[in-house]
C-alpha cells in the first residue's frame, strides 16, 4: 500500500504514477494517477504561456512557405474563404 503524497489516497501500486528504471523495470511513484494527471496539465498550460508566440509564429511561417509554394493548398485556401464569405453575406 501506498500514500499519496498531494492528497489522502491510498491503494495499490497500480494506482499509482510510475517510471521504468534502467533495468526496464516499472517502478511506482508516490503520487497518484489523478494528482499526477493534474500535474502534467499545469505544465503542458506552463509551457505554452511560456513558448506560445513561438509555436504560433513557426506556423503562421510554415502556411505561409506551403501557401506560396503549393498550387493546389492555395487553390483549396481560396475556394474555403470564398465560402465563408458567401455564407456570411446571405
């Protein structure tokens, strides 16, 4: 049996968070799955408030080489805003 760490749970060890150890081996933490799941949310949010213009700005740069260079994207690109603004005129 073990206790979590961050909240009062406390079962088996499948109930737990684990790691595979140089031997490959599964090794449990102790910190259950919810409040490790909780974790990995708050730094997944950190980190894109942290490289978000980053990420956003490879993108924009990536659609705009693939617009330009590629026929037919571009071809599809047009034919996509011409509907939206056909839909939003009637």
């Amino acid at each position: 049996m073990r206790k979590c760490l961050h909240c009062p749970h406390e079962g088996e060890d499948d109930t737990f968070a684990f790691y595979k150890d140089v031997e490959g081996n599964r090794r449990a933490r102790n910190v259950c799955m919810n409040c490790w799941r909780l974790q990995s949310q708050d730094r997944q949010v950190k980190y894109k408030e942290k490289h978000g213009d980053r990420v956003r700005e490879a993108a924009r740069d990536r659609r705009y080489l693939r617009y330009h260079s590629d026929p037919e994207f571009r071809q599809r690109c047009l034919d996509q805003s011409k509907k939206r603004s056909t839909y939003e005129s009637s």
